[in-house]
C-alpha cells in the first residue's frame, strides 16, 4: 500500500489560464498516466468520474476544504475568513444535519416547481428589457437573472441587485486561492451581511404584507424553536445568495457558449421545453462549474493508495463528465443520450447540493425563454476563463442575435 506522497503522478496546472480555458487535453494525458489521481499546486485532483464517486460518499472521512482555503489565504482574522469556516459546506455531522433540516423543506422538487412561474416571469421581464439591444454580454445579463429571482422570493428591494452583483461576483472567486483579493472578498462579504441583516431585522420589525410565507419566515420560526441561532439565520442567508447565484448564471453562459456553435439545438431549446430541459442535464455532465474541495478527517485507503489524514483534495467534476472510462461519446453534446451514468455536478454524500432543484428549474425556465426570444445567436468577440480552482465559468462572452 503506497501513501499518495509515493505516487509518481501526473501533474494538472490548475493554476495556468491555458488550463482554465480547456482542461480536458490535459486530463485526458494525466488520466493515462494514473487513473484517477494527479497533482496540483495546492494538493491533489482526483479527476475520475468513478473515483469521484466512491470518494465524496465516505462522508465520516471528509469535511469540506474551507479551513485550509482560510489558512492558505491567511484569512483567519477576516470576516471572509469567519464565513467560510462556518456555511453550511463548511460543516459536518450534528451541526451540518441540524441547519439542512431546517433548510429542506424550502428546496424539494415540489417546492421548485412552485417557483416556476415566478422564475418565467422574472427572464420574460429581462428580455422584454435586453433583447431590443440586439447585442450584449450574455455573461452579464445571465448575472442579474438569478439575483432577481431570489429578491422577489424574500420580497426583497429590487434596487440593492447592483450593489450585490458586485459583492456576489467577488465572492464566486472565494476558492481560487488568489490571496490578492482578501481585501475585495472581506469587502464583499460584509456587504452581503449587511444587506442579509437588514432584511431579517425588517422582517422581525414587519412580517410580509402579502401574506406570503418565504424562507426568512422558516428561519425565523426555526428560531423561536430553538432550531438555529440568531448568528447562524445570517450565514445561511449569506450563503444561500452566494451559493444561487454562481450555479445559475455561469450554468446559464456556458450553455448559450455551447448552443451558439450547435443552432439546430438552440432552435429545438425554444420549441420544446422538454428539449431544453435534456440540454440542462446534458450540460450538467458536459461542461460544469464547479471544483469541489475537501479535507480528509482520517485516514483512507481506496484502490491501493493510502491518503492520509489532512490532505487536500480537489474533486475535478467539470473533468469528470468527459470521462471516456464512465460515458460514451463522452467528447459529443447530446441532451437525448442514454443515461447510463449519472453526472456528478451537484457533489454526492451529505453535502451534496441543496439547491439542485432550485437551480435546475431556473437554468431549465432561463434557457427555454433566451431560445425563444433571442434568435440565431453568434458569439461576436473575445471572451475568458475564470479560475479553475474558484467556481469556474466564462468571464464575459459578447453575442449578437435576431429578435424573434
């Protein structure tokens, strides 16, 4: 049995913009060399769909990587720094189990379904606003989407989307290891808490006028039950913002990346809601956002290699989904495959995400309206990539269209 520091290991440069703007060459090379496992600058990256797997399962070995991205950042004194080390990702056993029962309640599939409506007409108003432009940055416009419909949920003022837009695209870069930007993170951080504040303190002083139940109402009532604190209602406020906003929006940009260089699928996207639905899933496996950190609690021996109690793990899933070993064809974009391996987009285990139904219903609702109202899409300029490590996605990607 060899330890993970034994291993001759390919070595993945998460760190490069190369990588960051086409990753699966190199995964493909590494994966050759060693199966499931390779290098990086801040750890190591399993990079195999199966491995990935068995491994974000062994919910007693793992907790998320948070502590160690504040002790890289040398953020322990920050307010960023309090934060990461005390969302919902960030905890494990009891105090983790105890905060997703309050929450769940507020994320089922039929609770997603509900908000549909409110999710339709939230992108119908945008394009009734954007789409006379005949051109834009779809990364911005594909930003304001899911800031809006978690305003109109809460009932919260409209006009603050600005100001959390900023805070809240500082913040989608709080893994990427990039100690430069503590000062934009803190900063971004304590604006959110304030906003975050400010509505559960009006809403102690004012219950909604409407009648309306939301999810500040549960927190609150949770409260009162003695199910969560005062300090813990902030966080997840915080983090329920945060976590919404990167999945939808970069979801949403990098499948119109995708669709405008496929139009006989853009066009069935707008024709056929089901069609549109197929293209989400399939862009889940195909193209993802996000990396996954972990730290291992204890000691774990999986397929020979023993990885020892306190390492970094970087679970690679937007490499993942190409993985030839797991899906066939894995290199084509086909929303009608056959499942015969599911994604892993939305993590696996006890942190496996809360707000997948949430997020799928608005990616599913976006898509079906931007094909319907924005015809014949062309990306018509340059365009990035944001870092691999943080949640990863296009920065920027100026398109020009038809009107329908």
């Amino acid at each position: 049995m060899q330890t993970i520091a034994e291993l001759d290991l390919p070595v993945l440069p998460m760190e490069s913009p190369a990588f960051a703007a086409d990753p699966w060459p190199a995964a493909r090379e590494a994966r050759e060399q060693h199966p499931w496992l390779a290098r990086v600058g801040f750890g190591y990256a399993v990079n195999q769909h199966e491995a990935i797997k068995d491994l974000l399962m062994l919910d007693d070995a793992m907790v998320g990587a948070y502590s160690g991205i504040v002790e890289l950042m040398e953020a322990g004194d920050t307010d960023w720094g309090r934060f990461q080390n005390e969302h919902l990702l960030a905890r494990s056993g009891e105090s983790h189990k105890r905060i997703r029962d309050v929450l769940a309640p507020a994320f089922t599939p039929r609770q997603a379904n509900i908000r549909r409506q409110l999710m339709r007409e939230v992108i119908e108003q945008q394009l009734d606003e954007w789409a006379p432009k005949g051109a834009f940055d779809f990364e911005l416009f594909a930003s304001f989407f899911p800031i809006t419909v978690m305003c109109r949920l809460i009932g919260a003022p409209t006009d603050a989307i600005p100001e959390l837009r900023s805070s809240l695209e500082a913040l989608g870069q709080s893994t990427a290891l990039d100690k430069s930007k503590l000062p934009v993170l803190d900063k971004a951080y304590q604006t959110m808490e304030a906003f975050a504040k400010g509505l559960i303190d009006e809403r102690r002083r004012a219950p909604r006028a409407d009648g309306e139940s939301d999810i500040i109402d549960m927190l609150l009532a949770a409260e009162a039950e003695g199910k969560i604190s005062e300090a813990e209602i902030l966080n997840v406020m915080v983090f329920m913002f945060v976590a919404g906003y990167d999945t939808s929006k970069n979801a949403l940009t990098l499948l119109m990346w995708v669709l405008a260089e496929r139009p006989d699928m853009y066009r069935r996207c707008g024709e056929d809601f089901e069609f549109a639905r197929k293209a989400v899933e399939e862009n889940f496996r195909f193209i993802t956002t996000s990396t996954i950190p972990r730290l291992t609690a204890r000691d774990i021996e999986y397929r020979g290699v023993t990885i020892p109690k306190g390492t970094m793990l970087f679970f690679m899933v937007q490499l993942a989904g190409r993985d030839a070993g797991a899906f066939s064809q894995a290199e084509e974009f086909l929303p009608e495959r056959p499942h015969e391996n599911r994604h892993v987009a939305f993590s696996r285990g006890m942190h496996m995400c809360l707000g997948q139904h949430i997020a799928r219903a608005q990616i599913e609702e976006g898509l079906h309206q931007i094909c319907k109202r924005l015809k014949n899409p062309r990306i018509t300029g340059d365009y990035g990539w944001r870092p691999i490590y943080g949640v990863w996605g296009l920065n920027g990607l100026p398109i020009a269209f038809d009107q329908a």
